[in-house]
C-alpha cells in the first residue's frame, strides 16, 4: 500500500521514541523506504544500530559529519522524501520548528524541506498546555503541519492527561490516509460554517449557544487534507485555525452569511455552524443599567445560511451539506429539515442532554441524502469529518468498481 513511498522520519528525543521501531518495522511491511534522523537526545532513547538494523538504512544524526554531507547532504535528505514524519515531537523539537531554527541536522532538513511534514506530539500534560507550546502548535498548524494528536493518558512521569504520543498504528493510518486520500478534493472549493454565533443585547452581553466548533473545524481540515481549497467562516469558538485553510472570523449570523457569500463559488459546501436563529431587534450600544425593572428583549429571525446557499442559481454548490442537531427521534425529524433547507445532505446527530455532542469529542450521526440514510457508529469527531470528507470525494469523484 506504501509501496515505494519514501519516508524520512525524524525522531526526537522523547521517551516515546522507542515506539520509532515498531512504526518503522510496519512501514516496512507496507512496503515504504524507510530513512531515519536521530536527534543527538533521541540516541539516548533508541539505538542507531537498532533503527538502522529495522530500516535497513543507514542513521543520520549528525550535520557536521563529513562522510555524511559527503554521502548525503541535508538538502538531499530532504529532497529524497515524499513525507517527513518528526514522531516523537519533543515541545523542544517542535519550538525549534516553530522558530525555523536549524541547530542539527533533523532542525536543518525540516527548515529545506518544502515536502509534506506530519509530528505526533509527546510530552509532559503541563508541557503540552503550556502557552508557548500552545502557540507553537498554532504556528505550525497554519503552516501546514499536521500534528497527530496527541492522546490523554498515564504518562511515563507519572501523571494523567492530554500528551501522550499516538500509537503507531495511528500515525501508520494517517500516513496511509495522506497517501491515499491525499489530492482526492484537488481543484475542487469548499466551504464551511463552523461554532455559535454570538448575537449583541448590548456592547457586553450577548444571545450564544453551547457549539464548540470542534466539528466543523475538523471537517474544513478533512477536506484540506483531501486537497480542497477550502475557507472556513468561524463564529467565536476556542478551536485553533485549521492548518492549509483560508479562515474568516466572524461574530454573529449575518457577518457568518456575509462571509460565506464572499467565499462562493465554491463546489462544496458544509454548514456545521449553530447559527442563533434569532437575534436581538435593536441591540443598543450603552450596556443595559439594572434599574429595576427587568428588560425584555425583542427577537427577529436571523438569515437561515444553509437554506440560503442551497437556493438553486448559479452559485449553488454542487454539493450542501447541512447538520440537524435534535432531541428525540433524530431520524424522523432529520429528512423533512433536509427538504425544508434544500441542501443534498443532511448530517443529524442527537444533542439530547446526556450525549454530550455539544462540546465533547465524539459523535454518532447518520447520514441522510434524498434517498438514503445510513447510521455511523460514535466515533471522535475528527474520524467522523475524515468519513465524511471522503464521502463527499466518492461524490465528486465516485471510486472505481469493485473487480
Ligand atoms: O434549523 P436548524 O438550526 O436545526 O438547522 C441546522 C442546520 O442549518 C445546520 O446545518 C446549521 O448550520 C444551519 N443553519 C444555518 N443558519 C441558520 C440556522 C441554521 O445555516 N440561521
């Protein structure tokens, strides 16, 4: 499956990188060439020999080394690749990178490289949330970087939570998906609607909801690694910009609109916003004063963005999706919304108290289209916008029949 795809991966010194082994022995099987760069820490976790003897390459660690610049200059590392992996990522390796610091060998090939780089993050919880590594990831993310993971657990130093590194396994499936999947969307444009909407009451206060945006942030970045050009119209979440996408910051309904009509044409379109359906009449610009009677706001419809870019014209995407969050029975209720909107597609989910849709990580949703309806089963939301993301590439370029 990974026949004759060159893999560099850069391994750092993290107590994860004895894991290195075992990706390279199943990389290996699937057929890649595999070459590894070892940062001088990571030689005190693994062995040249024993990564060497398992790529069956030789190891590269030091930038100075004459026989090596002589053999195999970094430019030429870098160049020899179709994917560079950094697994483990150190918070250290991943501030260099952020920085574009070339102080060893594994920084200066990842500074020449202008090849697809993936890193799966592993480090100390209090490290992962720290601010630097915090706007570090956000720096890299934006430059294209795609960052596996990392996963919540027991931690070698004792502790529990967010930065253990993936498994190999799962940095095997994104390598695959890259080279599978990867340019399935090229030439095609989307869009995406993502989080609440806050709408004003006055300049402090505002009409929101509990939408995290993790959803369809995640679904503009499925379709970013499928090679979509896409843009992502966010209303307030706490979500980092999705790397390789054009993103639009918006506050309330009608900007989200706006924006959205902006970015048309596209081909694709996929509201996951939760979009306030009312907002305020006349917001006012002087907070409110509690002087003892209790103000009562009066509501007005906001525009309906879905049902809007699904009207027929000439800008209609070739393909809407929208999202039904319900209570009760989610599939009775999801097919005449698809029709009242208009749009092709209709993601429905329950957000009934208890499923904890709404902000948490994972999601069970059915896909309802004109004349089907398929249920998945709960996944993370980031595996039900990869689902989907090649959903819609099936749509636009249906995969060949079975033999
Ligand atoms: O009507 P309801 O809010 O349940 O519809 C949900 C779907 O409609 C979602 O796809 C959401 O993004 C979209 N929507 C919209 N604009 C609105 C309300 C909902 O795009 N004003």
């Amino acid at each position: 499956m990974l026949q004759d795809k060159r893999i560099l991966l850069i391994i750092s010194g993290g107590i994860a990188a004895y894991k290195c082994l075992e990706l390279i022995r199943r990389l290996r099987e699937q057929g890649a060439a595999v070459r590894c760069v070892l940062t001088k820490s990571a030689t005190e976790f693994v062995t040249p020999l024993s990564v060497a003897a398992l790529s069956g390459d030789k190891v590269y660690s030091d930038l100075f080394s004459l026989t090596d610049e002589h053999e195999m200059g970094h430019i030429q590392l870098s160049r020899d690749a179709d994917l560079l992996v950094v697994v483990p990522a150190t918070a250290n390796i991943l501030a260099r990178m952020a920085l574009g610091i070339a102080d060893d060998l594994a920084t200066t090939v990842l500074l020449a490289t202008d090849t697809k780089v993936m890193a799966a993050p592993s480090m100390n919880v209090r490290m992962w949330e720290h601010e630097a590594t915090v706007s570090n990831l956000h720096r890299l993310r934006q430059r294209g970087i795609e960052i596996l993971g990392p996963d919540s657990g027991d931690m070698a130093c004792g502790e529990y939570g967010e930065g253990r590194m993936v498994e190999p396994a799962d940095i095997l499936a994104a390598i695959q998906a890259h080279f599978v999947d990867g340019g399935r969307l090229a030439g095609l444009r989307a869009l995406v609607t993502s989080g609440p909407t806050h709408e004003p009451i006055d300049p402090v206060r505002y009409i929101a909801n509990r939408s995290s945006g993790k959803q369809g942030h995640a679904i503009a970045s499925a379709l970013a690694k499928l090679g979509a050009d896409t843009t992502l119209v966010s209303g307030p979440t706490r979500e980092l910009d999705p790397g390789g996408v054009n993103v639009i910051h918006v506050e309330t309904a009608r900007e989200m609109l706006t924006a959205c009509e902006e970015a048309l044409p596209t081909d694709i379109a996929v509201c996951a916003a939760a979009v306030s359906d009312w907002r305020v009449k006349q917001a006012v610009d002087q907070k409110i004063k509690k002087d003892g009677a209790a103000p009562s706001l009066s509501l007005t419809e906001n525009p309906d963005i879905l049902q809007t870019l699904s009207q027929p014209g000439n800008d209609r995407p070739r393909l809407v999706v929208g999202f039904a969050a319900e209570t009760g029975d989610v599939l009775e209720k999801a097919p005449p919304k698809r029709a009242r909107k208009g749009c092709d597609w209709i993601v429905a989910n329950d957000v009934s108290p208890g499923t904890e849709t709404f902000g948490g990580n994972t999601n069970q949703v059915h896909l309802i289209t004109e004349s089907s309806s398929e249920s998945w089963p709960q996944m993370s939301k980031q595996d039900v916008a990869v689902t989907l993301a090649r959903r819609i590439a099936d749509q636009f370029h249906p995969p060949a029949a079975a033999e």
